[in-house]
C-alpha cells in the first residue's frame, strides 16, 4: 500500500474540489491526443506529465491518494477503487467550452473517501502544523508519494479538530465581516455597542495603523475588535496587544481586546498561551452561513 498526494488545482479550476468530492475521484488532465500518452514514447518533451504518467503507471488499488490544496492545506483522504485514467478513458471533470474545447481534468482516479477521518463536511479542511508538513519534492509535483510520514500520522493531524478551519478561510470578506459586527455589535457580545465618540470609533493610531472595530461595552470599557479569516496566529495576538497598548498610550483609557476568526474552535497551544499572558486576549470564532430562499 502506498500514500499519495494529489494537487487540486482550485486556483485555475474553481469548485474542482467540490466535483472531485462528489464524483468519489480524484483527477489530473493531459489528454493523450494533445501529445500526452500514458504508454509509450512521447511526442514532445513535458516534464510535468512525465513525472505525472510515472506516479499513475504505480498506483495500485488500495492505495490510498490524499488532497493537498493551496497553502500547506489538504482536504479528504480516499482509499483509490479503479482507475479511469487510460488514454481511452477520457472523462472531463471541466466540461468543454471556450478554450477548453476537450474539457480538463480528464484522466480519473476513483477514490472512496474515507469520512471518519478529518472534517465532517467537504467545506471544511486541514491544515498542515508546522513541522509535520509534506517536503518540497512530496508537495511540488501534481501526483506525489509521501514518504515523509505514515498513514497513521496522517490521519492523526486530520482528525485534530485544532488543525480544523474553513475551505473558503481565504474567501475576502474580513472588511464585511467587521462592518458586521460595527453595525450589530450585541451579536458578538449582550450589551456591546457601537462607541459613540467617532474619534475613538474611527482612530488611527500615531504609527497608521488601526483596528477594524472599536466598540463600548456594557460596563462603559472600550473594546478594540481585530478580525482574521483563519486560523489565528500568536502574531494576531500581539497585534491586536499593540493596538491595546497604543490606544491606552494616546487616549490613557484603558481598553480589552476580542480577536474574532474564522479558523477552528480549538485554538493551538501557542495561541492560547499568547491570548493568556497579562491583559488577556479574548479569542471568538465566526461561521460565515448564508442562507438562500427563492421568491414567490
């Protein structure tokens, strides 16, 4: 049995992740009729679908294949069942049209997701902790062999719930999401409002930076609000620490600080311990939900 990884190309095809879920493969492109065969000689020199006809000529049923995304992020790990990726079996997961008129994504791997490890949902994903990442050779190709770590391990980070956050952590809406909580603050927390002095709500502070929310809670103490798509980072807590530090400096009130994210709810062990030092940092996670209901 081996481990590989397979790169989802998001980035070029958006949603592939999404169809590769749902169709229980895997997939990669280079069509043989555009100068790519699995067998024999090749037409013309690429080393990318060199390497890449390499790694399929040795995958195996029962195997198993895991998804690495953007950013040391990877999504589902599958056990592979059949495979549909001989130069006959052409079945793009891009449909054709303009500029692409045989489709992409042609050449399958099926797959059977494994789906007691990791996340529950296919819009949530895993990412990598530092120090039990896949190496530059395993990573850089589209199909690798992992060698650098068991199934075992592998498993072991997926299912940490800690390394847990969002498929579309990176998706921009951390301006939206602080306009959010300026317009309805009291769904952060009962009692917080808006700050009624607009050069608090609005200040820049003396080295131009500023904090994406000032709000006054309940008791009349200001609270300075930082946002993050993902998971938060200890720097995200000294960040927001300086901004309380500046504000007590040039207003001389005091102040507490919320960091509000989009990662896991289970924080690392190194952001907790920053968020716990003197003048402790508040840490909230935010879903983002949206729901869609059609007109009469």
């Amino acid at each position: 049995m081996r481990l590989w990884k397979i790169n989802c190309m998001e980035n070029d095809f958006p949603g592939i992740w999404q169809r590769w879920y749902r169709n229980q493969c895997v997939a990669v492109g280079w069509r043989s009729t555009w100068g790519f065969p699995l067998e024999g000689p090749m037409p013309k020199k690429n080393y990318g679908w060199s390497r890449t006809r390499k790694a399929l000529q040795r995958i195996r049923i029962g195997d198993y294949v895991v998804v690495s995304l953007s950013d040391n992020r990877i999504a589902r790990l599958g056990e592979v069942t059949g495979t549909q990726f001989a130069d006959t079996d052409w079945r793009p997961l891009v449909p054709p049209g303009p500029g692409e008129r045989d489709g992409e994504m042609g050449r399958r791997i099926l797959v059977r997701w494994d789906l007691t490890i990791g996340p529950d949902d296919r819009d949530t994903v895993v990412r990598m902790p530092a120090g039990s990442r896949f190496t530059r050779g395993e990573i850089r190709p589209t199909i690798g062999e992992i060698k650098s770590m068991s199934l075992a391990d592998l498993t072991g980070i997926m299912s940490d719930r800690k390394h847990w956050e969002s498929l579309f952590a990176h998706f921009d809406y951390e301006k939206a999401l602080s306009g959010y909580i300026a317009t309805y603050p009291h769904h952060l927390e009962d009692g917080l409002t808006q700050h009624p002095n607009q050069k608090v709500r609005e200040k820049v502070f003396k080295d131009r930076t500023r904090s994406d929310v000032i709000l006054l809670d309940r008791d009349g103490t200001t609270v300075i609000v930082e946002c993050k798509q993902g998971q938060p980072e200890p720097k995200d807590v000294d960040q927001l620490r300086r901004y309380l530090a500046h504000f007590f400096k040039e207003t001389k009130l005091k102040a507490r600080g919320i960091l509000v994210h989009g990662g896991s709810k289970k924080l690392h062990a190194d952001v907790e311990a920053a968020a716990s030092k003197s003048q402790k940092i508040e840490v909230i996670q935010h879903r983002l939900e949206v729901e869609f209901s059609r007109c009469n």
